[in-house]
C-alpha cells in the first residue's frame, strides 16, 4: 500500500460485520463442534465415549464408504465430461449471431433449474421406468434395437443420474457460458474468420483462451456441487438404491446421521469430504496460479 | 459458401430444437398431469387418448385439482403461498445485501486480517451442508429461534457464494479510482456503498437475487424442521405434504407444482437480463 | 409482513406429532372431545412428513431440543432410537403400564415386537398389516383357473403358468404371476419372514444367512430370471407400476392391508377385479401370511405430563371408532384384539369382489411372524437387496435358473451380507447383544 489509506479503519469491518458475524454463529462454531464429534460415539448428553480416531479408522475400512466415494466420482466425472460440454455446446449454437428466438431459447433451457427437486425426483422416476418410461419409449422408438427393459433406476444409477442432474443443471451452467462468451472479442473473431479459419480453428484459438478462466470457475463449482449430491438420489431411489449404486459420500454421511443415528460416524465423514474437497480447491490455485506465470 | 452457412443455420435450429423439445417434455408431462382425472391419470404418458375431438379424451380432463389447491383449507395452499412469498422475498433481500457488502469489503478495501476473511468465504464454499444440520437445529433453539421466520432466515444469511460472486463482480464494474473521487468530495462510506457501489453492481445483484429466491423457494427441509406450526408452513412444503403416506394424489401434486413454478419463472422473465449480466461479472476472473 | 408479526400461536398442553394425514384427520373428532372435558389440558397435533419428523425427534432426543407429549413414528425410524444403552433410550419404558393395565391383553401379540427391544416395549402398535396375495380374479377366472384350493408357491405358478403366453406376439409374455424383484429388499424380507427366516431373529440378533434364508432368496431370484421367470418389476405408488397393474401385466401382488386401502384410492379402475387370498405357503401346512410396514404411539420420555398423555394415548389408539375409521378410510386394521369382532371387517367390498376384505386380513392377523426391532434392520435389509442383485447377476451370467443351482451362490452371498453387517453392529458400544454361541 503506496497511496494512503483515505477511508476509515472500521469501513471495511462494517461491511463485513454480517458476514462475520453470521459466519461464526452459524458456521464456524458448529464446524469445531463437530470436529469434538467425530472423535465421539454418542448417543446424546450423557452417554458420549470418546473414541480417537476411531471413527476414522473404521471408516477407511468401511466397503460401503467406498462404494459412496466411487458413486460419488463417477457422477462428478459425469457432470465435467458430460453436462458441461453440452451446457457449453448451447451456449456456442445460442451465442451465434442473428440467431431468431434467442430470449426463448435460453427461457426453455433454463426453466428447469426454477423447478423444486422433489419434483425432479418424482417426474424421472416416471420417466426412468424400466418398461413404462417415456425414456425407453422413446429410445426405442428413434433405435428398434434397443431392449424393451432397460433398468436404470437398477444397475445404471449414476448414468441415470447424470442423466436427470443433466436435465436440471445444463441450462443453468448453459448461461454461465453464455456470459463468458460475450467477453469474447468478435473483431478476433471476424478476423479469423477472414484469414479462412474453420469453425473448430476459432473455437480453439480464440473462444476457448476467452472463456477459459470462467471454465475453470464453472468446473470448480460443479465439482464442489457434485460431490455433495444427496437430494436427488435419495428422493428418486428413496435411498441407495439397489446394490447402494447410489449411496453418495453425502448421503452416507445423512443416513448415519440421522437414520442410525450416529452422529461421531456422520462428522468423521463429513470431515473427511471437507478436507479432500480443500486438497481440491488448494490444487486449483496452483494450478491457475502456474497458468498464469 | 452461402449455402453452407444456410445449411449450418439450419443445423443450429435444428438442434436447439431439438434440445428444447427434450426441456419441455417433463413441463408437458407435468401440465397434462394437473389436468388429467384420478382414472386418467396413469392411463396415457400425456393426454388422455380417446374418440374425442383432436383424438383427446375429455373426459379424462378436469380442473378439479387446480379448484381444490384454493377451496380445501386442510391443504392450506393460500397460507402457504403467503408464507412462501415472504419468506423467499426477505431471505433473497437480506442475503443480497449481506452478500454484496461482504464482498464489497473484500474488493475494494485492503486491511489486515482480509487474507483470512476471503479464505473462510473459499472454506465455507465447500463445507457439505449436513455435516451442519444437527448443530445448527440445536443452536437455533438455545437462540431461541425455532419456530420463528428468523431462525429459518438468520442462519442463510451469510452466503460465501454470494459474497465471493460480489468480490469478483465489484472488482469488474467498480473503480477504484471512482470510489476515491467520491470520498475526496465528502462522500460517506455508507453512502458510497449505496449510492455508488450497489447501483454499479445492479446486474449481480438481480443475478444471485433470483438464485436465493429461487433457492429459498423451492427448500422444503429447512422450513419443516425450523418452523413448528403449520400455519407458517411455506409452499414447498404443503405440495410435500401432498405425496402421501399412503398414496399419492399425482393429479394434486402436478397441479402445485405447477401453481409453484409461475412465480418463480415471472421473476426469471423479469430479471433474466440482469441475471445474465450479472453472471458474467461475477465469473470472470478478476 | 403481517405474517411475521402475528403472535406465535400458544404451544397446547399435549402436543402430538404424526406423519400420515388420513391419521390427523382420524383423531380429530377425538382430540376436540378431549378438549372439550373442562379440567383437561388442552390437546393438539402436528403433521409433518417423515423426514422431517425423524429429524426433529432425533434432535430432540440427542441434544434436548423440544419434543411433542406425544408421537406416532413409523418402524424406519426406530434405528436412531434403539441403537443406545436400554436406559436412556428416549422414548418412555411402556412394559409395565401395559401389564398392569391389562392393555397387553387387548392387543395382537406378535404386532408389539417391532417396538420391543431387549424384552421392553416402548410403543403402542397402531397396526397389524397382514400380508395378503391380491390378485386379478377377472383375467384368472376368465381363464377357467380357481385359485382357492392352492396352498402352496409352487402350486400357484403351476397353475398360473399358462397365463404367461405371448398373444400379442411382441415377444414377451402378456402377463407376469407375480410382482417382485430382486430390487425390491423389503418385499423379499417380506417373503423370508413367510418362510420363518428373515434379517434378524426375536433377540435381535443377525440371522441374514440361515438355510431358510439362502433357500427362499434361491426361489424368488429364480422367478426373475431365465427360463423359470414368472416374475415382473411393478413397483407400487409409481405411474408406471400402476400401468402394469391397470393393464393386468402383473396377476398377484403382496398385499398387506394398507397396500390394499391404498389401491382403492389410487387405482379405482380395478373395483370388482381383484380378489383377496391368504399367501400360498413355502411348504404344505405352512405360514398363510406375513408382514409388512407399521406404525406405533410413543411417548417421548422428558414430556411434561406422561399421565395425561398416556390417558390421551389410550383414548386415541383404543377407540372403536377410530379403529373403524382406519379400516374404512384406508382399509387398516386395528392391533387391538377386542375390536376384531366389529361389523365393519364383515361387510363385503366391492373392490375385491364383494368380499369381506377386513374379515380376510383379521383372519391371518394372529399369524403374522414375529419381527425385530433391531436397529440395524435397515442396514441388514440393504445387505439383503444387494445380495439378491449380485444373485441375479450370477444367474444371468451363468444361465442358472433352477433354485437348487442357486442356493449354494445364495448362502455364500448372504454370508458376506452378514459379515458387512455385524461389522457395523460391532463398532457400537451402547449396543450390545449377546450373539449365539457358533
């Protein structure tokens, strides 16, 4: 700080006074009480054994915690490699120029992320159907080979729930993109363009450098959402689902909580997502800071 | 050349067509299923098939469900829409606002300790919501709070996602230099912040306005657990409250959700400008 | 802004929390005339869905918060309340109230087990749910096949059989016997408990892999797959199992009595189609039912005025007229023995064809099987759907079908099933339960 500081001491404090505030209350505090509690078994005042780090330990030998950290990966690879691009794909077709019906386009692809999950849930457990859903219907309809009984909602969960978060979250990611394209410098483009560079050349060589930082931010975020993904499997399947195929980190960590009962258990888990989701974010900063120097 | 780009036009439609015919499926599912008769109801994926006229079954079609979410007091719909429109408004406003002066601190002031804040705010970004759950309820009612709108309110307060979304969007469309002018002239810091900062930032704030509204509308756990007594009880949780125990009235439930979406998708019409706008502001590495 | 000012309603003198709606609406003529006495507290209750019930009720539990005088939970909620020691369980000790009463008496036996945990029972049964086998009288009839005089499985599909033939000639059966899938962990538990197996035994402790168990898990696998399936996915409460209800794909389904209130209300186009029978037996002689889903009434141990609520408690869950109301509104039948004689069970339904379906379900009532109460019954059940689904998986890959080609894959995975499961049990300190010597 060259200049001199020309505002008062308390100025930033006092805006960040709710934040703080609130943040401590309602986040810092239960955050450490639930670090004592994972290092408990309790069954409420009273009857709490200190256990170490036994929580921990039994939970690295846990096979069903794999299972949700596999669960869990799987539709977090899905929702990067699979949703973003598409979301991405709309946003490039609605950012063409003298595209008609733009307003309503976006309107149609958002309007699912207006819409409760409860519903979500109960519309593609219709729609998932293994013989009665309109999605094999329908597949069958556009590909005869297709077989009569696909059972999604039984061995292909997670695709299954790509498929639903796909239908929900796309359009939402979608608009991220969009945004981020309208930093893009049309000059660049046009003058491309003139030098007889192909769709695919402009896209590569001048959109995506544009659009890369918000890329980054946009897959952050969904990494982070994803690997909390609870509600929508445990409305849709009402639970894990055959063979837990849709037990998430997450929800293990509610059904310990709060269906046994096991609260230590429950925060050990929960701790542990926490400190690999930070390893994540800490690997992005110096991966982004690398790019940048 | 004109022909191929008419013919890339044309794919362009073709597939954003397609793609939004997927989107509204389900909407149409859910429409023909608030009109469709208890009998009707599983009969036909969408409207009833039948010797009527457009090859429709009229009678399978009924606006009983819409009649019965306004006429039947046990469902409380009226209530419960209050309710919703309430909670939802004050909780989007206050988290705005709470949201934007958090992050205009972190942009635009440097001050010992900001290092640490703007951690926290990345920290509670990735914090799993239910490791919160059971200490929170607790703490809510040793403050006192339960069953009141404050204790479903206060605690959503201080969104990280908002205020890292104002840092970003304050550091793009508010200059410092600007600010310094202003303070140069007299002007106070609670005024700048008003009269300066917030109308800079407009787009960012009708942006995550609409993701809390939207957010806070559609939460049916929170409510359930917070609130007590059913007269506060917002929508979400009354069309719920329809998916039975021992069956479901579907013609019911489509016709609330139904009822549920138009004033979200009004605000989203109203502010989609905004929101996009804002979205970019608040991306866009700064 | 009117709404956030209005005054906070007085919290009544005797709060009830229940999950059902058809329930509040049954105990609402009863609450009023409890209001009504003059020198009575003032008496209210509180619908919530059930997830949210479970989670206010465990908070309160563990960490004080308030809690209703009174609450009506269904059993996939007891695994939170029974997994501590047996003397802080939150829930008051109802064992010797109900002795001394004589209200033991009045009630349906093996219907209590669900709410006893270590010899004590902390819950009022609201239910029996019998199971029952529904099934399409028209389609069967039709087929000149009569169904009465069948006591076993093997019998029913025999006879059946003949019904699975493809005339619409797209390649798949017209119609399924029988609704069940490997998918489905709670209807196959349902059909363990028929055969005197099932996830634990009356002292809660683990039986997931007895011969019982890998012999019927065996049978039902074989329904599904290959060249013996008999057997279709139709899940119930889903717009799609429905249509394969309505369009008579699916012959017979497990029909405990709220399933058969429940289908009166949500599929009224099979009125006068389906017929009501006792469960065809695993062997000749065998058990004619079992068991499936419940509720109970319990009275949180820290309440204000335990007298009064269990006054209140009694009122509301042995009332004739609430015991009628249950039946006629959503086909339930009372736990409580001395209301079994009631006209209403007799009269006939014109839903399952003119029979008296509260007189079918009464009739198998005091055979229903003993259940535990184990907390770990949830976490066993899943282990039981998963073996089933690598059972499944196995018999496709190798083209097995017959029953007996499946019991020994049966038994090693079921075997596993248990081990996942005990290691869960093992890690509780408060839980301990002495296991069988090996």
């Amino acid at each position: 700080m060259s200049r001199a500081r020309i505002y008062p001491l308390w100025a930033p404090w006092l805006f960040l006074a709710p934040f703080v505030v609130l943040f401590g209350v309602f986040m810092a505090y239960p955050l450490i009480s639930s670090i004592g509690l994972s290092l408990q078994q309790t069954y409420g005042p009273g009857t709490s054994v200190s256990v170490g780090l036994k929580n921990y330990a039994d939970l690295i030998r846990d096979p069903l915690f794999w299972i949700a950290v596999r669960n869990t990966a799987l539709y977090t690879a899905g929702s990067l490699f699979v949703q973003l691009p598409i979301a991405l794909g709309l946003a490039l077709l609605l950012n063409r120029p003298r595209l008609r019906g733009r307003a309503w386009f976006r309107l149609i692809f958002f309007s699912p992320s207006l819409v409760g999950l409860v519903f979500v849930a109960t519309l593609f457990g219709l729609i998932l159907h293994e013989r009665e859903g309109l999605l094999n219907a329908a597949l069958a309809r556009v590909w005869p080979a297709f077989p009569r009984e696909f059972p999604w909602l039984q061995r292909f969960v997670m695709p299954a729930l790509i498929l639903a978060s796909l239908w929900m979250y796309a359009g939402f990611n979608m608009i991220y993109f969009l945004a981020a394209l309208q930093t893009v410098d049309q000059t660049l483009v046009e003058a491309a363009r003139v030098d007889g560079a192909g769709p695919w050349h402009v896209f590569r060589h001048v959109t995506w450098p544009a659009i890369a930082p918000v890329s980054g931010f946009v897959a952050l975020l969904s990494v982070i959402g994803s690997m909390q993904l609870f509600e929508l499997p445990y409305i849709l399947l009402g639970g894990p689902g055959p063979e837990s195929r849709g037990l998430t980190i997450v929800m293990y960590l509610y059904q310990n909580g709060f269906e046994t009962g096991d609260l230590g258990y429950a925060a050990a888990i929960g701790w542990v997502l926490a400190l690999f989701l930070i390893g994540l974010a800490l690997v992005q900063r110096a991966l982004q800071r690398e790019a940048l120097s | 050349m004109k022909t191929r780009s008419q013919l890339a036009s044309a794919a362009t439609y073709l597939i954003l067509a397609g793609a939004a015919l997927l989107t509204l499926a389900p909407f149409a599912y859910l429409v023909c299923g608030a009109f469709k008769t208890r009998d009707a109801f599983f009969a036909a994926h969408f409207l009833p098939r039948g010797s009527g006229p457009l090859g429709i079954d009229w009678n399978g079609l009924t606006l009983e469900h819409l009649a019965r979410l306004f006429t039947d007091p046990s469902l409380r719909f009226g209530v419960s829409l209050l309710n919703s429109v309430f909670y939802a408004s004050v909780s989007s406003v206050l988290a705005t606002l709470c949201a934007a002066m958090g992050g205009y601190a972190l942009a635009r002031f440097a001050f010992r300790g900001r290092g640490f804040v703007t951690a926290l705010v990345l920290g509670a970004l990735i914090v799993p919501a239910p490791l919160l759950l059971a200490p929170t309820y607790a703490l809510i009612h040793r403050l006192g709070l339960l069953d009141t709108f404050a204790g479903l309110i206060v605690p959503g307060l201080a969104p990280a996602f908002g205020v890292y979304l104002f840092r970003q969007a304050i550091r793009n469309a508010v200059p410092t230099d600007l600010l310094e002018a202003a303070r140069m002239d007299g002007c106070g810091e609670v005024r700048l912040f008003f009269e300066i900062v917030l109308p800079l930032c407009r787009p960012m704030l009708g942006a995550f306005l609409l993701i809390t509204f939207i957010g806070a509308w559609n939460n049916f756990i929170g409510p359930q657990i917070i609130l007590q007594s059913p007269e506060r009880f917002p929508l979400a949780v009354a069309i719920a409250q329809v998916k039975g125990v021992y069956g479901t009235d579907y013609g019911l439930l489509m016709a609330g959700t139904l009822v549920s979406i138009v004033p979200v998708m009004a605000l989203f019409i109203g502010l989609q400008r905004e929101f996009i706008a804002g979205l970019t502001s608040g991306a866009v590495k700064g | 802004m009117a709404v956030a000012l209005r005054p906070r309603p007085m919290r009544p003198d005797l709060l009830m929390w229940t999950f059902a709606r058809p329930h509040q609406e049954m105990y609402a003529p009863v609450l009023a005339a409890w209001n009504a006495e003059p020198d009575r507290p003032k008496a209210e209750s509180l619908l919530l869905t059930t997830d949210a019930l479970q989670r206010r009720l465990l908070s309160g539990f563990l960490s004080g918060t308030p809690l209703p005088d009174l609450v009506e939970v269904h059993g996939g909620i007891i695994a939170q309340i029974f997994r501590g020691p047996i003397d802080r369980i939150g829930f008051l000790d109802l064992t010797d109230r109900l002795r001394e009463s004589g209200v033991i008496d009045m009630l349906n036996p093996p219907s209590l087990s669900p709410w006893t945990t270590r010899g004590r029972i902390y819950g009022l049964p609201h239910d029996v749910h019998p199971v029952l086998l529904g099934y399409r009288a028209d389609l069967i009839e039709a087929a000149g096949i009569d169904l009465t005089q069948i006591e076993t499985w093997d019998e029913l599909i025999r006879v059946l059989r003949p019904l699975m033939a493809d005339a619409d000639g797209d390649g798949l059966p017209d119609r399924y016997l029988l609704n069940i899938w490997e998918t489905n962990p709670e209807l196959i538990d349902v059909l363990l408990l028929q055969a005197g197996g099932g996830l634990f035994d009356e002292r809660e402790r683990l039986i997931i892999s007895s011969d019982l168990n890998a012999e019927a898990l065996a049978t039902i696998v074989s329904w599904t797959t290959g060249t013996n399936r008999i057997a279709i996915n139709a899940p119930e409460f889903d717009a799609a199992g429905n249509r394969l209800r309505l369009e008579g794909v699916v012959l017979c389904s497990l029909l405990p009595d709220w399933l058969a209130g429940a289908w009166q209300l949500d599929l009224p186009q099979l009125a006068g189609k389906v017929k009501l029978m006792p469960l065809p037996a695993w062997r000749p002689g065998g058990r004619r039912t079992s068991v499936m889903g419940g509720t109970m009434l319990g009275l949180p141990r820290e309440g204000r005025d335990i007298e009064r609520a269990w006054t209140l408690a009694q009122e509301l869950y042995l009332n004739r007229e609430v015991a009628r109301r249950l039946y006629r509104e959503a086909g339930i039948v009372t736990a409580v023995r001395a209301f079994w004689d009631d006209p209403i069970f007799d009269e006939p339904n014109p839903f399952f064809s003119g029979q008296p379906a509260g007189r079918l379900y009464i009739d198998q009532a005091p055979h229903v099987p003993v259940r535990s109460s184990s907390p770990y019954h949830r976490l066993a059940l899943a282990a039981l759907g998963d073996a089933a689904m690598a059972l499944k998986m196995q018999a496709e890959q190798h083209r097995l079908s017959a029953p007996s080609q499946l019991k020994p894959l049966a038994r090693a995975l079921l075997a596993q099933a248990e081990q996942r499961v005990r290691r869960q049990m093992n890690r509780n300190v408060f839980f301990q339960i002495e296991e069988p010597t090996p």
